[in-house]
C-alpha cells in the first residue's frame, strides 16, 4: 500500500478522520406484522491533517432495529452520526500488540436514533436512543485523488 499524495499541499499527508460522518441515505423498512428497522448509508472521510482536504472516503451500511410498538406514522425519529476509532491490540493468537506500527485502525460511525413514540394524552414520553457502530480497516477506504 502506498502513502497518500495530498494534491492540494503536494507533499504525503498524515491523515484525520471528519468529526462528523455524512448521513447519505436513510430508510424505514417492515411493517406492523414484522418489526421495523432503519438501514441506509454513512460516509466516513479521512481527510489532510494539514489543509483538510478530503483525501480517502469509506461508504458503509447500517441497520438499526426500531423498538417495539414503532409505527412510522405516530413516531418520530432522529438520526445522528459521530466518527468512531479503534486499534486492533491483540493479534491472532490473542497475544497484545505492543506497537502501534503493527495495529489494524478501524475507522468509522456510530449511528444513534432517537426514536419519540406519540405522546399519551396530555404527558409527553421520553425518547428512546439506539445505536450501532459501524467500521472499515483503513487499508480498505478509497482513494479520492
């Protein structure tokens, strides 16, 4: 694998990841009978530590299960997305790593939703949040440029 060239600083960029993963897409699917769920698609950008410019991207999947009751007329929803990191530390005889040289990073989202059932007469309830994490090795992010 090669190092990025940032075209913009023309030198090799160390890379960041984007603070805030764009929602691309978003759907609910199911129905009364079966339960519902959310599915859509999140894009994750490593950019230029440098200028910022948008260097590699990532366009990964999620499904989130609605809770029960969940009906797309009565309820509301609201979708909210902040980058995600982690380092593998154990290799695969589940011994640690020791240097971060020989970690895998896997950058991603986490996906809430908060989900706000219809009031009960006068009262109000309370929102529910689900979430769910989502992530690609870092090897694996296309190249923009």
């Amino acid at each position: 694998m090669s190092a990025v060239r940032c075209p913009q600083c023309a030198k090799f960029a160390s890379l960041e990841t984007n603070e805030s993963p764009e929602i691309q897409s978003e759907a609910v699917e199911g129905s009364d009978e079966d339960q519902y769920q959310i599915s859509g698609e999140v894009r994750v950008v490593r950019e230029c530590a440098d200028c910022g410019e948008e260097l590699k991207e990532a366009n990964l999947e999620f499904v989130i299960e609605c809770p029960p009751g969940f009906n797309e007329e009565t309820w509301g929803y609201e979708l909210d997305a902040v980058s995600h990191e982690r380092a593998q530390t154990k290799g695969k005889k589940g011994r640690p790593i020791r240097s971060r040289r020989y970690m895998r990073m896997y950058y991603g989202a986490e996906i809430t939703v908060t989900f706000t059932p219809p009031p009960v007469g006068e009262v109000e309830t309370e929102g529910i949040d689900v979430s769910v994490t989502v992530e690609e090795q870092a090897s694996y992010f296309e190249e923009l440029v």
